[in-house]
C-alpha cells in the first residue's frame, strides 16, 4: 500500500507558520536562557503559551473540542519537527512531554468528567501534568512487569503506596497520572491500574529533583512518592486492572512525537554546522570544501531523511487504526540514534566552539543522550523487534509487520 508524503496545504502552511513563530519568536527566549526551561519558570512558559495562540499555532495535536488544532499523526510528524526546532518550542505549543503525551492517553480513555476537570485545562496550558510508571529498582523500568507501586481497595476508593522516580514535570504538576498494582505481584504481565492523583494531596510527595545531562524538559525529573494516597473510585482512569494496555495507547504515539521533536533539533543542529563549515576558512579552502567534513554533512542529511521516513511510516499505520508496534519500534530506536550522531557530527564540524556554551549544540547534545533510554531503551526495542521477526518466520509471514 502506497504512503502519501506530501502534507496536505492546510498542514504544510501551519508548518511555515510554526517554522516563522518558532524563528521570530521562540528561539531568542530559548538563547537567552541558554536552552535550559527551568532557568526561565513558568511566567516564560505561560507567555509563550499565549504568544502561539495570538499565532494559531497552539496545541496541534488536541482536538477541537478542546481547543487545539485537531492533527492526525502524520501532520503531527511535519508540524512537531518544525515545533522541536528549538528546545523551547514544543513548550511554547504546549505540545511537549510528557503533557502531550497524557492529552492523548485522557482524549482516548478519560470518562467526560475526567476529560472536563484534567484535559480541558492541561489542554488550555492552564495546568501541567505528569506520568509516574518508572520506579527504581527492582521496580518498573524497562520491563513495566516489574511494577510494585500497590493500590488496595479502601472504602469508597483505593490507597497508593510506591516510589517513582524519573517523573518528569512533576514539580509543579497539577496531577500525575500514576500506575499503580492493582492485582498480582511483580513480574506478572497484568494487573496495573492507572489513577489520577491530585498534586494538591500532601501524601504524593515530590521529594527531589534528580540531577541529569538533560535540562530542556519543564518541572525537571523528580523523584515522588505515594504514601498512603487515598483517591475516590472516579480517580481511575479506564477500567481496573488495564492499566498496561492504556499504557500502549499512550506511548504508541508518543513515542513518535519525542521523534517528530528531536529530529527538529537534529535538522537545527545540521543548519548550524553547515552555516559554520561554509563561513570558516582551514588549509585555503572553506570547511564545507572538505571532504570529511562533506561525508559529515551528507551523513547528517541521510540521517535525518531516514529517521523522517520511519517516522512517517509509523505515523502512517498509527492514522489507520494499526498498532505499529514495529514500525513504532524501529522509528524509535533508529531516530534517537541518528539524532545523537548528527549532534555529534555538528559539534566535530564547529571545533572547540560545538563544545562551548557559546552555541547551543552542546545542550543539543545533553538533551537528546537521553532519549536513546526513555520511551524504551534502544536494547529493549531492538529485542522486541527482533523477536516479532522470528515470530513472523516461525508462524508465516505478516505482510504488514505490525
Ligand atoms: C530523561 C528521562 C525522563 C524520563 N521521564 C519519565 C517519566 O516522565 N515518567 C516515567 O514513568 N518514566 C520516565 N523515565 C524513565 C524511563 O522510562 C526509564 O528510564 C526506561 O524505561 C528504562 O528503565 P530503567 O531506567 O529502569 O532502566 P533498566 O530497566 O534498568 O534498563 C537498563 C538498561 O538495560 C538494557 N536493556 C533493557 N532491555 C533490554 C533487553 N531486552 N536486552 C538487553 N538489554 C536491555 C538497556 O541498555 C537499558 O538502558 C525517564 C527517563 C529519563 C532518562
């Protein structure tokens, strides 16, 4: 079955406009605050906020009903790209993680009055949220199986009690939305419940900022804990004990909007070195005249155009009802590699200056180290994509590879 590339007008026009709002007005915030979202608080996010929506540009991926623009996956790919051309964008659309991510997971599964009181507001930039799965060891990580955070069933509601770390925008969250054990023990493939848990309630505790390479994402990677939470049945988001599968319907896509988003940082990365290696004269000839330095160049293009392509592919099988695990997999794991190398490449191009705080590329390169382990560590996918290849081949083959 054939993909159509191209985005259609409306899309490719909300993209130059992105790409303009981003340009005029993003992107000298993002330079005076070094690229790093915490030096600039939330009286920076919330103008920003406000500016793309004097723009048109806010919120693409939320339906209308709730404010946003209404994209499909694939017009996502082409609008978020634009949108992660600088470390601020994502936020100044309000469609960075993991808020974007939790707008998804309450459109699909959250019940009317869970949509009114959570997504109306985060939708609106009014609130932020956060995700709470990953625990430190033994519990969740790359195996959720693992999950030991314990809801049990009290009067009128349940009780939480587990350690999360690595929740990202949990300070100053309005409300995360936490996976808890609702049923078996560690290790089982079932039994986990997702909850909607109020940052007003003093027994979730965010209890440190963790220190870490990156520092683009807002309210930082903090550590919670939920000690003796008490949530009201109407807490549970979906249906009890699904909780793994409403997982899936939510990293699914957000696995290739963090894509769509650090390939635009990839694509800024490649602009500045190329601006650089045409500028600076080495031996009697430009740098971009070298041809080392053009395989490094060529290199970054081919990498960004096939990280694009897998992309759109996913996206694709995603707008069309499919699962795209694989697809979803092999986007992932290929992206957050192929950013990390143009990064790398564009720092070698610019000498001691790609190093320097005096260009963004070496926040550019704090920022997307990260994403070779979140969202599924590069291990677990390629495990996973493999054992469907076997699979296939054992059990005959599956044209579609979803
Ligand atoms: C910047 C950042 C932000 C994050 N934000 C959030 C958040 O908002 N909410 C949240 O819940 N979590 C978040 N996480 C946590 C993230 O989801 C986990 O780090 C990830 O799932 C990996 O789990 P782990 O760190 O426990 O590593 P482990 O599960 O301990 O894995 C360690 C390593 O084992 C290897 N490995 C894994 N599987 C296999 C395999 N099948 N075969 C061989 N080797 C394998 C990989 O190299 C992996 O890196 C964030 C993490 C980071 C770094």
């Amino acid at each position: 079955m054939s993909i159509e590339l191209a985005p259609d007008p409306e899309v490719a026009d909300l993209a130059e406009r992105t790409a303009a709002f981003v340009r005029d007005v993003v992107i000298p915030v993002e330079e005076e605050y070094a690229g790093v979202t915490a030096r600039a608080g939330d009286a920076v996010r919330v103008r920003l906020q406000q500016a793309a929506k004097d723009a048109g540009v806010f919120a693409p991926h939320v339906s209308l009903e709730y404010g946003g623009l209404g994209l499909d996956m694939r017009a996502r790919a082409v609008v978020f790209e634009e949108a992660g051309h600088s470390l601020f964008g994502p936020l100044a659309l309000n469609c960075a993680a993991p808020d974007e991510g939790n707008m998804h997971l309450l459109e699909h599964v959250a019940t009317p009055e869970q949509k009114e009181r959570y997504l109306r507001p985060l939708a609106a930039g009014t609130v932020r949220s956060c995700f709470a799965m990953t625990e430190p060891a033994p519990g969740a990580g790359s195996d959720p199986a693992a999950l030991s955070t314990r809801a049990r069933r009290v009067p009128g509601g349940w009780r939480i009690d587990g350690r999360k770390w690595f929740i990202t925008g949990a300070d100053g969250a309005a409300y995360a939305i936490c996976m808890a054990r609702t049923s078996g023990e560690p290790g089982d493939r079932g039994g986990a419940t997702m909850f909607l848990v109020d940052a007003s309630d003093p027994r979730m505790k965010v209890i440190r900022h963790i220190e870490t390479l990156d520092e683009s994402l807002f309210g930082g990677h903090c550590e919670v804990v939920f000690d003796g939470c008490v949530v009201p049945d109407d807490a549970v988001l979906g249906e009890v004990d699904k909780g793994f599968a409403y997982a899936q319907v939510r990293l699914g896509p957000a696995r290739m909007t963090h894509c769509m988003r650090w390939l635009g940082i990839a694509r800024r990365a490649q602009d500045i070195a190329v601006a650089r290696a045409a500028d600076r004269r080495l031996f009697g000839s430009p740098l971009a005249a070298l041809g080392m330095v053009q395989q490094m160049i060529a290199d970054n293009e081919i990498d960004i155009a096939a990280s694009r392509g897998l992309i759109r592919q996913a996206c694709w099988e995603l707008d069309n009802g499919r699962s795209a695990a694989q697809a979803g997999a092999m986007a992932k794991t290929f992206t957050a590699e192929a950013v990390w190398r143009v990064v790398d490449r564009s720092v070698q191009m610019c000498g001691a200056l790609g190093i320097s705080g005096d260009a963004l590329l070496s926040r550019f390169l704090r920022e997307v180290r990260p994403f070779r382990i979140y969202d599924g560590p590069s291990e677990t996918h390629r495990w996973a994509i493999a054992r469907r290849v076997v699979s296939r081949h054992l059990n005959g083959p599956s044209r579609s590879g979803a």
